[in-house]
C-alpha cells in the first residue's frame, strides 16, 4: 500500500507544480499588463496637466463643440472622475 500511496502523492504534487506554473504566468502577464497601463495613465495624466484654463475657456465659447471635441472632453472629466457631459463642455461652468 505505501508505493501506491507514494504515487498517489506524486501525482499531487505534480498537479499542484503544474497549478503553480499557471499562477506564476498568469501573475507575471497581469504584472506586465499593469505596468503598461500605469505608464500611459501616468502620460495621460501628464498631458492633461499642460491643459490650462485659457484652453477650457475656448471650448466653453463654442455655442456646439464639434463631436470629437465633446467625445475627447468626456473621456477626459472621466479620467479626473468627473460626470461625462456636465460643467466643461456644456456652458455649465463656474464662469457661464
């Protein structure tokens, strides 16, 4: 009975290294993926901040920004957690 339960257990213990194997991949791919993620959000947030009030003010002239105006600012004021479509680019602002 001991040799089966000594192949029993390695058969286990390859399983679990074949699980560990998945893990370490699956960890080392979502590393990867965040890294990247953290470094174009961490560009975007560079570029929004070169955005200055002057810039705001010419979009809040517009009586009907252009779509891609609109479509660019809401993907905007959702980066900076705003609500899509309120205050910026609505003539909603502060200074309306």
């Amino acid at each position: 009975m001991s040799v089966f339960f000594n192949v029993r257990r390695y058969a286990e213990e390859e399983r679990v290294a074949r699980v560990c194997d998945q893990v370490a991949r699956v960890r080392s791919d979502g590393v990867a993926e965040m890294t990247t993620a953290s470094d174009k959000y961490a560009s975007a947030m560079e570029s929004l901040a070169a955005v200055e009030t002057a810039d705001l003010d010419e979009l809040r002239s517009y009586p009907t920004p252009p779509g891609l105006v609109r479509i660019v600012m809401e993907a905007v004021l959702l980066l900076m957690n705003g609500e899509p479509g309120r205050g910026v680019i609505d003539n909603e602002g502060p200074n309306s």
